[in-house]
C-alpha cells in the first residue's frame, strides 16, 4: 500500500530533471539534467522531444525540505565540448583527493551516446571537460557509487538510451537506429530482461578501469526478471548501501515505476523487493536517493508545473523511510 507525503518543488522557476545528489563538505548538491522548451518539442520513443543543452548545480543550504535552494548557475554547456552532438542527459558527480568529476551522457556527431568527464575544484562547478569520451563508453543515465574507496559507475537505458544496441560492451547495430519498442534486439515476453551496466573506474577517475559488468535483477527464486516483467530495469540506475546491503534502485520506463533491489556487494545479483515510488504525472520517473542528517530523502522529478508535458519535468523532494527489515515503505507518486 502506497502513502501520501509531504513533497517539496525544489526549483519552480526553470525546468530541471533526473537529480543525482550528493552531499559534499556538509551541504547537500544536486546534479540535474535541464529541459528546454523548444518549437521542436515533439514527443517519441527515442526521446528525441529532450532539448537539453546544459547543466546547472543546486545546493540547498539545511534540511531538503525546508532550507533555500541555490541555483549556481550553468556549469557546462555543449558548446563547451569538444566532439558535442546533442542531449545532455541524466549526470553525476564524485569527489576523489578534493576534485569534482563530473560524468556525463551526449549524443556524438554521428547520433550515438558516450559518456564525458568534467573536472571542477569545487562541487558547485565550473566544469572543465575532458577532450575525449571515455574510450569504450556507451548508452546513457551514469550514476557513481564510492566504496571502500573504490568508485563503480552504473549506467544504461533502453529505446531512446540505446543499450540495446550492445552485448558483451560491444555494438551489435547502428545506436542511433532501432531505438524504440520495436528494437529486434530488445528481449521480450518471458525472456531475460537487458539488464544494466555496472564498471569501477579508473583511478585516475578518467576512464574504466575494467569492462563493464550487467547488473542483474533477480526474483525471489534467484531467477531474472523477465522482459514482460512490469518491475524490470529501464533506465535511471541509484545505488546506496544501508546497514551493510547494497540497494540497487531504477526506474521501470514505460510502466512508470520506481523500484529497488537488494544485494551483497556492488556487482550484485540483487535480489527485487518492490515499488520506492509509483507513478507520476509526466511519462519518465527518474531518482536519487541519499541520507542527510539522519533522515533518508528521495529525489524525483514529474511534470505536474508544465501541465504534463512529460518533457518539461520539475525537481521534487521528500522524505523516505525504511521498516524495521530494510525494506522501503511506497511513496504514492500523485499529490492529491
């Protein structure tokens, strides 16, 4: 049973998604993709209706739910890249030894996602890019966990994401092609669901330090979720470790959930254990979740201020909390 909370707009004057946040030097940061309002706003399964040409850095000074929120300001542009195509799409951010890496996904010249790193001496930016992709990199929705002073990147999405055009970390088909439902490279019915990609960088934090690996999802019979699956991974991977468990979290795309699974170690399997957040007004649900002060906080998007224009979405914030097993208490995504 899903239950209502007290949710927060965090930024209602600009048009701002898929938050990865962090909290640095003792002040939480956000990390968002940006949406544009743009003739060319036509909605499609590749996503091509995004027109998102920049990134910004929040910080919110206090509780998330309270304390004022700071907009920074750009930090990055396309223009500021070298081999820019198009579509910033969902980043992330990680301090190592006091500098800010900020990775990031970007369609090339040729219409294929790879994946860009940006250095910052602070975690509110500017960003330098690096003046090459992450050679091997692929597919979109990067978000970076530290461990045991380890950092391990997990990254992928489906249709407009492109995951589907690779097996094994190498391309099977054109990216910028069959990248939709209709996909003949996409599982379906009850065969194993694509799962996504997990990596530990490099420690110089610039490239991969080993192939990426698939993070799979399994049931409660340690058997994979199925393509038909309505709980299967889509897009949008967050992981946090709580008393001594790695939660794997993700959004579920076109059925429009939130859910998480459990598991022992970075690489998982991890083991499903249902819904952090049922649907919202828009079509994507994209999250991070973190614990400050003692409380755990989910942050999310919808597109409730732009009428749902599902390309259009608005930075959320609430509280989330756990039951005496670990386990996540649903959240019901639509405000009454």
């Amino acid at each position: 049973m899903a239950k209502k909370v007290v949710k927060r707009y965090l930024l209602p004057a600009d048009y701002m998604a898929d938050p990865s946040v962090h909290v640095f030097n003792g002040k939480i940061y956000i990390y968002p993709s940006h949406d544009w309002e743009d003739d060319s706003n036509v909605e499609d399964d590749s996503g091509d209706q995004y027109i998102m040409k920049d990134y910004h850095v929040l910080s919110i000074d206090g509780d998330p739910m309270t304390g004022t929120v700071t907009d920074h300001g750009k930090v990055i542009g396309l223009e500021d890249i070298a081999w820019h195509g198009r579509q910033l799409w969902d980043c992330d951010v990680q301090e190592k030894d006091g500098k800010y890496y900020m990775f990031f996904p970007m369609k090339d010249k040729n219409e294929v996602f790879r994946h860009g790193v940006a250095i910052a001496d602070r975690p509110e930016g500017p960003f330098i890019p690096q003046p090459e992709p992450v050679h091997g990199s692929y597919s979109i929705d990067m978000a970076i966990l530290k461990d045991n002073g380890e950092y391990y990147m997990y990254f992928g999405g489906l249709w407009g994401g492109q995951l589907q055009s690779y097996r094994d970390n190498i391309g099977i088909e054109d990216p910028a092609k069959n990248n939709t439902p209709d996909s003949p490279n996409l599982p379906h019915g009850d065969q194993p669901a694509l799962p996504s990609r997990v990596v530990k960088l490099s420690p110089d934090m610039l490239q991969f330090g080993e192939e990426p690996k698939p993070v799979v999802v399994v049931d409660e019979n340690g058997e994979p979720l199925k393509a038909d699956d309505p709980h299967r991974f889509f897009e949008a991977s967050w992981t946090f470790k709580k008393d001594g468990k790695y939660y794997f979290t993700y959004s579920t795309g076109d059925s429009h959930l939130l859910c998480y699974a459990v598991g022992d170690n970075v690489y998982g399997p991890f083991t499903y254990k249902g819904v952090i957040l049922t649907p919202v007004v828009g079509w994507t649900t994209h999250h991070a979740i973190i614990e400050f002060e003692g409380k755990w906080y989910l942050f999310h998007h919808d597109s409730v201020p732009s009428g749902g224009k599902s390309w259009l979405r608005s930075l959320k914030v609430c509280e989330l909390t756990f039951d005496e097993n670990g386990d996540i208490e649903t959240i019901e995504g639509i405000d009454e």
